[in-house]
C-alpha cells in the first residue's frame, strides 16, 4: 500500500498576500504532490485560503458581530475559485482531485466519520487527490473544528494516515522567535511527552492558526504514532525537502501506534478549548483507572461544549485524559461540586450519574 500522508497547506501558501488564489503557489504545489505520488506516497491535502481567495468579493463590515458571516460569505466564493485553480493545475498532470468539506459534527458522529473515511479511502484507490477544508458555510463556534491544524489532526486519523506535514511560513519550531539570530530550530524531536515544556512564536496574520496550534496537533497525534512535521513552503520542494529531514522539525510519533480505533478517535477529535478542572482526590481516582468522573470533583468548568463532545480533564494546568462529556457546558457548570445524588434536584431530566463515563475516558499516555 501507498504511504499516505497528510499534508496542511495554510492560506498563505495558495493564495496572494492581497487577497486571491495564487496560481502559480498551487501550480508548484500540485507538481510537488505529483512527484510525492512516484516515490509512493499517498497525498492528502488540507488546504487553507476559502476566505482569502474570497474576500475581495464582500464588503467588510465595520461591526465585529457580522465578522463571521462575512468570513462565512468570503469563503463560499473562494472555495470554488480555489478549487478551480487546483482543478486546473492537476489537469496539465493529467490528474484530478476531489473536494472534501467538513465540519467538527461530522467527526463526532461515527456513522459521518466513516462516510468521510470511505470516500478517502475510494478516492485514494482511484488515484484522486483529496481536498479537505472546512465547510465554514455551516460552521459556527460549537461545531467548528477552529481551525485546518486541528482538522487536519482528525482527517490523519481518520484515513490512518503515517505523517501529517504541516507547512507554514517558520521553518519548524523555534526555541525564540525566528528573526532573532539566536534562535534556534527544533531538528528532530523524539516522542517522550506532550512537549508542555517547549516555547514557540507566535501566530501569522492570515488564517488561524500559528504555532499554538501546531504544537496542539502534535500533542494529539504523536501519542498515537503518527509523525508530525513542521516546516517552511517559502522554499523549493519544500514537501521532498521536509520528508528527506533536509529541514523543519520532525515531531516523532510514538513508537508504539495505538491499535485502538476508538483511543486514537478520542484522542484526536477532543476539543481544544474544552475543558474541566479537577480536585486532587478525582485526579488521584482517575490515575488509577477504571473510574468515571463523578460532577463532585470538578472545579471548574473552561470553554463551550455540547453532550457529547470529547473534552479535556486538566488538573494544575496539565491535561491527564480526555474524554467523552455527558453534559453541556451549562449543565455541567450547574453540577460541578455536587453529589451524584443532588443532580436530579437541580435539573429536570439529567442524562447521567457521571459527568464522563469510564468506558468514554481515556487517560493520556505520560501519566
Ligand atoms: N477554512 C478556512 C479557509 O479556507 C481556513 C481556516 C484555517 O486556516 O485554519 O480560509
């Protein structure tokens, strides 16, 4: 079988600082994913730059509030034409891709996730490139993956991916920022931890993304065994480059891949900024396992989130396990501190005892 791996072009790599596809930025990249097909890899893309190629076309609002629909509006006229530039630069290849867009909902759900994993799976068979973004059409803050590191996490598990490469304009992870002459870049990073320890610059002007995020998909994807790197497209071939180790930083996924479909799904589709804080006497009870988070031991409840979504269980600032949430957000700021037993008198119909059930709890790896 093909290697596949996953490649995350952000908006500045395909499209024009002043708005727009960029023709020839897709043209080198789609040349590139070519040559990546003859050494035997299987490419699939996560591509940026819906709303750049698009917002020429809409009148930016002076209110913040209509920011959002007129991202939303830029990025349903830029998809299209971002499409087309890709369309066009495979023709002269004689190849073809396919356009995938998705939303954070159709990871949770396992009937759409293996909708999704299908056609991967059809479209790779059939020598087609396949396109991810997000579809920020229908996306608002509950459903929407953030931003493409974090969907391009989810679609690398998804399709059993072996390497993610993100591309971004640093060369990779610096200890400071970059410009400064001193700085110096992570080379090849080892799996040990969740890299908790490691500082990196800050974010890009366009797109959402930046390092923070990069960093996030590392501590989701190496515990399972997959490759991470991060590096620069403002170079020559740059993918050939990365994959040849001849820059960025090669973030190495854990020798030993995770075999459970369900602990890799879990471990990758938890949302960023969700989050419950826990008390010492939970957290010691979850480090032994096999127990369920009880409402009694959480402090503090971080983020929006829905019944249903995977969250994170954090104590003294550290993420020790990730889980699957019986309660909303709401909910389960109402219930924080109580017992068990209180919970009906405080809601009508409570869904569940437990705030996270054990057989939904996942205890992360360096614990
Ligand atoms: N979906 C957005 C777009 O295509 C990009 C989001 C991101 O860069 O993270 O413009």
């Amino acid at each position: 079988m093909k290697k596949r791996v996953v490649i995350k072009v952000g908006s500045m790599a395909v499209t024009d600082e002043t708005g727009g596809v960029s023709l020839t930025k897709i043209q080198n990249l789609v040349k590139e994913l070519e040559s990546l097909k003859k050494l035997g890899y299987a490419p699939i893309l996560v591509s940026s730059g819906a709303i750049n190629s698009g917002r020429s076309f809409v009148k930016k609002p002076e209110e913040k509030k209509m920011m959002i629909s007129f991202q939303q509006a830029a990025a349903a006229i830029g998809q299209p034409l971002l499409m087309k530039a890709y369309v066009d630069a495979l023709q002269s290849h004689n190849s073809h891709c396919a356009q995938i867009l998705v939303t954070h909902e159709d990871f949770k759900e396992r009937k759409r996730f293996l909708n999704i994993r299908n056609t991967i799976n059809r479209l790779l068979e059939n020598d087609i490139l396949p396109i991810v973004n997000e579809n920020d059409t229908v996306s608002y803050e509950e459903i929407t993956v953030g931003d493409n590191d974090q969907l391009a996490v989810m679609i690398t598990e998804a399709t059993d991916a072996e390497k993610l490469i993100l591309l971004t304009e640093a060369d990779g992870l610096f200890n400071k920022n970059p410009k400064d002459p001193d700085a110096k870049r992570f080379d090849i990073i080892d799996f040990k931890d969740d890299f908790s320890g490691v500082k990196f610059a800050a974010k890009t002007s366009i797109g959402r993304g930046g390092m923070d995020t990069k960093l996030k998909a590392v501590r989701k994807l190496t515990p399972i065994g997959v490759d991470v790197i991060i590096g620069t497209f403002l170079i020559d071939s740059p993918l050939t480059r990365l994959l040849e180790h001849k820059g960025g930083s090669l973030f190495k996924g854990n020798p030993e891949r995770q075999t459970s479909r369900r602990k890799s799904w879990l471990s990758t589709v938890v949302k960023n900024e969700a989050w419950v804080v826990v008390d010492e006497g939970c957290y010691l009870a979850i480090l032994k396992g096999n127990t369920s988070l009880l409402p009694i031991g959480i402090k503090k409840v971080h983020g929006t989130f829905k019944r249903g979504d995977v969250i994170q269980i954090k104590h003294k600032n550290k993420s020790i396990a990730v889980g699957i949430s019986e309660f909303d957000y709401r909910e389960m700021d109402l219930i924080k501190g109580k017992k068990s037993t209180e919970i009906s008198s405080l809601m009508a119909s409570p869904p569940s005892k437990v705030a996270i059930h054990k057989d939904n709890l996942l205890l992360k790896a360096d614990h």
